[in-house]
C-alpha cells in the first residue's frame, strides 16, 4: 500500500482541508514561519494568515505581508507537528 501524499496548491503549498473564515472563499494552506520556527496557513485568495493557537485552533486572520513574515511551504512532517496535520488534503 502507497503512504497517501498530500495535495499541493498550485504554488507548491501543501492545502488543507479548512477554509478561510475572513473571505469564506478561500482554502488554506500551509506555512513555515522561518522566523519563529512555527506553522501557520495563508488563505490563496485573500492572503490573510492565520497561526495555530493553544487546543489546535485558528487564530483571527492577520495580514501576513505588512510586516511580511519570512515564511516558505511547510514540509508534512511540520505539518503534523503542527497539531493540524489531520486537516492536509491528500491527492486523490
Ligand atoms: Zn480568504
């Protein structure tokens, strides 16, 4: 049996299966926080951002560009470390 992989956006970010509470258009992916080592989900449509908060849940979204964040796609394994690694979606 083939380990099940997880879908990618069509900018290389791995998508989740939670959507965008700011645009409610939007699927989110997931990011890497390169400047505090943290996972966190942009939405493709609106590009608002959303951390992880303490039990697993999304933050209100925030504007990821002003500042801009030193952020790049987010790996699985980070993915699972996350606490949110339940919502990837895997390809088909
Ligand atoms: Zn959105």
């Amino acid at each position: 049996m083939t380990p099940e992989l997880p879908l990618l956006r069509d900018d290389g970010v791995i998508a989740s299966r939670l959507g965008c509470t700011v645009c409610t258009d939007g699927q989110l992916g997931f990011l890497f926080r390169a400047d505090t080592a943290e996972v966190f989900f942009d939405c493709v449509e609106c590009m608002s951002g959303f951390m992880v908060v303490p039990g697993g849940g999304l933050s209100a979204g925030l504007c990821i560009n002003d500042p801009v964040w030193d952020f790049r796609p987010a790996t699985p394994g980070e993915n699972q470390s996350s606490g949110l690694g339940a919502s990837m979606e895997l390809r088909p």
